[in-house]
C-alpha cells in the first residue's frame, strides 16, 4: 500500500471527521480553512518524503461548473431581491393559497421545484425560493398553530434542491455519474426525480415528528405576504426567471446556463435599475470557498494516491470481512452521507470509478446485472444530497441561515431517509 | 473570532478565491478560454470508442498542464510502446492494473504482449486519438474539444504555449 | 410604466430570432476542383491459429489502427478497434469486441459500444467471433473507415448542405466492410469530406487519381 497515500486519506478523513463533529470549531478553523491546511499539510508530507506532486494533476480534480454555476445563480438572486421578485413569489405564493386546496399546491410546488427544473446546483433555486419558502412556512404555521412547519418546508426545499443535481441534464452530479459509467444521457434522470420527490416527503414528515420538539421556531412572524407591496417589476423579473430556467432544462440550448443568468440578471438590471451593488449583495462565499477548498483538498488527496489506498481498503474488506462486496458496495454508497461535503462532486468525481467496479464484482457476485447500475444511481443520489446535511457550508446552512437552527437538530433528519 | 484567527481565514478564503482565479488565467494561457464552460457532465465520454475522457483534454487545458493523467480504457497496444510513451501510465495487463515500468519489471510480463491503456497524460492520450469529433458531437455546448487533441498531437502542448 | 420591460422583452426576442435566422443562414463555400475520390477498401491475408487469428494488411494504415469485423446472427456487426504492427493485426482469444451494431439491408440501423469504463457488457469474444464467422461462411475482415464509430465526412457535409440529400452515405458493401459511397448530386466541392476524414478513406480527386 502506499504509505503517503494513506497517510494523506489519514489526515483528510481526520480533518474532516474534526470539523463535521465539531473537535475544530468553527468559529475557531472554518472548514475552508481546515481543509486548505489541510491540503498544505498533506502536500507537505508528501513533498517531504519525496513524492512528486503534479500540480495540473491536483486542479484537474477541480469542477469548475458548480461554482461558476453558483455564483451566477446568487448574482441573480441578489437581482431579484433588489427588483422585488421575492415580495412578487410570496404574493403569488399567498393567493395560491387562497384557492381549494390551494395550500398543499403551493408546498408541493415550492419544495419540488428545483427537481422539476434540475439545475447543476441546488442553491441557484435555494437562494431564491429560501424566503418565500419561509414566508410560506411561517403562514401555514400559524394557520395550522403547528411550530414545525417552516422547519418541514424549509428542510422539504433543502433536500430536494440538493439531491437535484443528480437528476440535472446541465451538468449534475448525475451526468457525471452516467457519462463515467458510459450510461446513455438522462438514463438515471427519471428514476432519480421519483426519488427525491419521496425523500423530500420523508425528511418533512422526520422534521415533523420526530424532531418536533427540536424544531426552531418560527421567531419572527410576517406580515400578510398579500398585502405586502410588489415594486412594480417584482413579477416581470419573477416569470422571466422562471420561464427562461424551465425553457433551458426543456431545451437544453447550445449556450452556458452561467451565460443564460447573467444574461438574466441584465435584463432584471435594465427593468428594474438594480445596481451592482445588490448583486454582489447576493453572492454568499461561504459555500462557494467551501466547495473550492473541498475540490482543492480532493486534488492533493488524489494526486498522492489517497483515493487509490481508499479504494484498496475497501476491497481489502470486502474479500477479508463478513461485511463482503454486498455489505461493502452499501457503505460505498452511503459515504458521501457518513463524510458530506460542501459539494457531492468532491467524492464523487474520484469514486464514481470504484462504485463501477464494486458493481461489476457485485453483479457478477449475484448474476443481476442491474446491481451495477442501481448501486450507481444510489451513489449519486446520496453525492447530490450529501450537501444537504453538510454541516460544512452545504445547501443545509442555508437553510439552517434562514431559519436560525442548530446544526445538529437538522443534519440528521436529512440523513435518515437514504 | 479572535483578530489573529480572523486574518487567517480570510488569507485562507482569499487563497481559495485566487485558486478559482488561477483556472481561469491558466484557461486563457493554455489558448483555450471556454475551457472554463465546460459542464463537466461527461456526455462526450461514452461516445469515445479508445475510451478517452475528453473532458480530461478540457481539464488539462485549465490546468494547463499536458501531462494531467486523464482515463483512456480502451487503447489497446503493445507493452514496450507503452513503456515507451509513459513509463508511469496506468495500463491493464492480464486483467490486472499496473504501469508498464512494473509490468516489465517486477512482474516480467512479454514486452510484445498486447496491453489496454487505463489512464494516461493528456499529451499521450492526442496522440491516440482519432480525430472522430464525436466528443463535439455529443457536447451540449459543443464546445471543440478536438482542437485541443489536435494541438496537443502536434507537438505536445497547447495553443497557447 | 408596464410598457419598459414590454419593450425590453420585445427587443431581447427580436435580437433572439434575428441570431438564430443569421446562425442557420449557412453560407456554402464552392471550391474549385473535382469531386472526392472514395478510397478502394483494405484487403488482408488471414492466417489462423488455435488461439489467434493473424491478419496482414496490404498497405498501411493512415491512423495504425483499423477495425476487424466479424457479422454474426440476425445482422450483427461486430468490431474491434486494433493496432497495427508490421502491416500484421493479430485478434487473439480474450479480445473483446469494443461495438457491435445492427445492418439492415446496406444501412447501419444502430450501434453501441461495448466496452465501458473497465469492463465489457456483454463480453464478446472477437476470435471466437471471427472463427464462427467464417465456419459459417459469414462476413469478417478489416475496415479501414471507421463508421460507426466516426461520422465526420457526413457531419461536414451536413455543416454545408441542408436537408438529408446530402452526396455521401455510409453503407456495408457485400462483402460485410462499411465505407462511404459517394454521389454527385448536390456535391458542392467544398472539399470538407476528405478534409475530415481522419483514415484517408475518402481523399481529395488529386491523390485519388495517384
């Protein structure tokens, strides 16, 4: 076994078992900062003991669609706040409401949303959808005089926004997973949807009963989101989003979606007279570095054959212990779970491989051809929620933000459904 | 936080943001600009019969650096034309993955045994390939991802160099 | 004040439609010269063994690589991309096929590959195949055009001519190998055929009168 390679997988699963369980504080090391020192220290060993590091080999590792997605996403949902698309979706929301059966509607549609309209990254519908899904909350709840409910939406939209990247045709978690296993495009794409729509339904009923107590509640209470004032371009900049989002996943047009949001966001700038400094006012850089420093750290860790020693070890477990390729190809679905990072591709870009290959053995183990791929799509869906739970700057936080919740009354519910 | 802590984070965070800075100069050295668009959805990959990864070309190119390991599983060519290209490249020699330094070495394998590429650099992997554009072909952006394994055939480095 | 963003609207999608008008109004590039030459097919000698089929060519190959072929049951093409060494190919057993495909009539109806990341679904054996083959007087051999793997000829001269009556077509010639056909027709000489194609299978009228 290489040893620098293990020692570099010692050191990061150390770094990051540290700061999921809170041994690092955040306040003290944030996880960028743990993970670049990481990947410093790793580097160093490494360099020390001799071996060499191919610098192009660590950024290779490094995705570049998520981020440049992400911040696309947040400068247009600066534009949007500052034109008054959300006051216009909370209005819209709140007469929806009204109808029959008007309520569920408005929940349902809410929360599955980004998986109707897969984007490469779930906060480009998060940031967005987070304050009217609130508000929505918070209504419900007092409707209902039932404190959980904001929590249940608002967790409901999380994970359904982060598992949405699996389904993704514009660049996913899953079309990453397809095109490594040489599946045909868009294969996992509907199972997947079926998937998270059950899940999200799931994580809301554990908000609901079994972390009831533990819920937050809902500190503030909204004034009627119907008679709130919408400037006056707040719904034209609302359907336009919506409209131009949903005709790129339906006709997956020739230009980038980054290209296609800023494109928006000028429009919206034009309408409405939004300066530069709102949208800059949208862009969060917590997940963003998070994700990067997570790329960077799965670089150094790669490029010392960490993932290969990983790789080595679970075979080793798989033919040396009761757990066997069974027990084995379950734990390799589920660690994007048991370690979540900031973002699913981190893991996933370098064990897609071995997921294929514990497949094949299981497959041939089993003679079901279909383990493979199901335990493919398995390993997707658990990479593309993972940031859900991700204590370290994943969609969660996000949510956790707006609600102002604890870490650790929400991470698990989120969990527990995969 | 306390102010020596703080000053470290942001110098952290601020390394982090010049790192993504970093891919894309190096995009622009390497003469290939709309690297960067690259959706990393992997759609050109199962189109490439010698199994090239041509998001590895892509990659490469924001790396800039040509001697990225990118997967290519299905060249298939004799074990002392692949030392001879790469040493350290990850072949499949009788099921089993290795380098062709290993397998002419230590495990004393026919240097004219027909052995399958696994990963190998960028550069090499130009080298290979066919030229079939349907890694274009099958690109959402259609991004000319070929231009860079044409470049790289040539002489072994980028436009931009 | 509705009527700003109506007219921004209006005017982003008259920009819209005028791009699109312009990037489909394709300009076609009439070169001088003659029409492509199709280049005659690769002919091999085989010699078989217990354990390997040895093929030697008798030219070589523009890329060092061709693809071996083998029909089997119910209109199955099978193929294996190879290297060329010493103008000899050599398919042994344990080789496996990297794409097969459907032939109906003259015509590829579909085609995938086999071999995926690591491993081959299905494993079908290409010595094997060859050997059935030919016990059972079907076709098998080397092609030096590698449709289906490469369309480049077809998607050129669809960058040039629109609609599907464009001059080159694809088709298995009797004998079981697939190259291009050419017709004149609509050919404009634009010369972006043989410019694309990566094996020499098709080649400008002045190497193809050599």
């Amino acid at each position: 076994m290489n040893l620098i390679g293990a020692i570099a997988l010692g050191i990061f699963l150390l770094t990051l078992v540290a700061s999921i369980r809170g041994w690092i504080p955040q306040r003290v090391l944030p996880i960028q900062s743990a993970l670049l020192a990481a990947s410093a220290l790793i580097a160093l060993v490494g360099i020390l003991s001799g071996a060499p590091l191919n610098w192009g080999d660590l950024i290779s590792y490094t995705s570049i669609h998520p981020v440049t997605a992400t911040i696309a996403g947040f400068v247009f949902a600066g534009a949007l706040r500052a034109a008054g698309g959300f006051e216009a979706a909370a209005s819209l929301v709140s007469r929806v409401m009204r109808l029959k059966y008007g309520s569920p509607f408005a929940v349902m549609l809410l929360v599955n949303l980004p998986t109707i309209f897969a984007m490469p990254c779930g906060r480009i519908w998060v940031a967005p959808l987070l304050p009217v899904t609130i508000l929505l909350g918070e209504e419900i709840a007092r409707k209902n005089k039932d404190r959980a409910v904001p929590a249940m939406l608002v967790f409901g939209l999380v994970i359904n926004a982060a598992a949405s990247c699996g389904p993704s045709l514009i660049g996913g978690i899953g079309a990453l997973g397809e095109g490594m296993g040489r599946y045909p495009a868009g294969s996992f794409s509907n199972p997947q949807s079926i998937a998270i729509v059950i899940i999200s339904a799931l994580v809301m009923l554990f908000v609901k009963y079994f972390y009831r107590e533990k819920a937050p509640l809902p500190v503030r209470v909204s004034a009627d989101a119907e008679n709130r004032p919408v400037p006056e371009h707040g719904f034209f900049s609302l359907i336009i989003f919506i409209i131009v989002l949903g005709a790129t996943v339906a006709f997956e047009p020739p230009v980038p979606l980054q290209t296609i949001l800023v494109g928006l966001t000028i429009v919206v700038m034009l309408v409405e007279g939004v300066s530069i400094n709102d949208l800059v006012g949208g862009i969060m850089l917590h997940p963003l570095t998070a994700m990067l420093s997570g790329f960077i750290a799965a670089g150094v860790l790669g490029a010392f054959g960490g993932f290969t020693v990983l790789v080595g070890l679970l075979d080793f477990a798989a033919s040396s212990t009761p757990l066997g390729y069974a027990g084995v190809a379950v734990l390799l679905a589920y660690l994007p779970i048991i370690f979540p990072m900031p973002c699913g591709r981190i893991l996933a870009v370098s064990l897609i491989p071995a997921v294929l290959m514990f497949g094949e053995r299981l497959a041939e183990a089993t003679a079901v051809p279909s383990v493979q791929p199901a335990l493919l799509i398995a390993f997707i869906l658990c990479a593309a929620a993972s940031c859900g739970p991700s204590p370290l700057g994943g969609i969660g936080s996000l949510g956790r933000g707006g609600l102002g919740s604890r870490i650790s009354t929400t991470a698990f519910p989120r969990c527990w459904p995969y | 936080m306390k102010r020596k802590l703080v000053i470290i984070n942001s110098v952290g965070a601020i390394i982090i943001l010049a790192y993504l800075a970093l891919l894309g100069v190096n995009a622009f050295k390497s003469g290939y600009p709309w690297s960067v668009l690259c959706y990393n959805c992997k759609r050109c990959n199962p189109v490439c019969v010698l199994g090239i990864d041509p998001q590895g070309f892509i990659a490469a190119a924001y790396s800039s650096d040509p001697n990225v390991y990118i997967y290519t599983t299905n060249v298939r060519l004799k074990l002392h034309d692949a030392m001879d290209i790469d040493p350290g490249m990850e072949i499949i020699a009788n099921g089993e993955k290795t380098t062709p330094a290993a397998a002419l070495g230590k495990i004393g394998l026919d240097p004219d045994m027909e052995v399958i590429s696994y990963r190998v650099r960028a550069r090499d992997a130009a080298v290979f390939c066919l030229d079939c554009g349907a890694c274009e072909k099958a690109c959402p952006l259609s991004l000319p991802i070929s231009t860079i394994a044409r470049d790289l055939k040539k002489d072994g480095v980028f436009r931009g160099k | 004040m509705t009527g700003r963003p109506l007219t921004i609207l209006l005017a982003i999608i008259l920009a819209v439609l005028i791009v699109a008008l312009v990037s489909h109004h394709r300009v076609i590039p009439v070169y001088p010269g003659e029409y492509p030459v199709i280049a005659p097919p690769m002919h091999c000698d085989i010699e078989y063994h217990d354990d390997r089929v040895e093929l030697a060519l008798r030219e070589d190959p523009l890329l060092g690589r061709v693809i071996v072929y083998a029909h089997a049951e119910g209109g199955v093409y099978l193929g294996i991309l190879k290297p060329v060494y010493d103008r000899r190919v050599v398919v042994r057993r344990g080789d496996y096929a990297d794409f097969r495909a459907v032939i109906k009539g003259s015509s590829v109806e579909a085609a995938e590959f086999l071999k995926k990341m690591d491993r081959y679904e299905p494993k079908i054996d290409m010595f094997d195949s060859i050997v059935a083959a030919h016990d059972a007087d079907r076709a098998f051999g080397v092609q030096k055009c590698l449709y289906p793997l490469c369309t480049r000829c077809v998607e050129a001269c669809k960058s040039v001519i629109q609609g599907d009556n464009i001059p080159i077509t694809l088709e298995v010639k009797p004998d079981g190998h697939i190259m291009p056909v050419f017709r004149r027709g609509k050919c404009p000489r634009c010369g972006r055929c043989f410019v694309n194609c990566p094996t020499g299978s098709i080649l400008p009228p002045d190497k193809g009168r050599k």
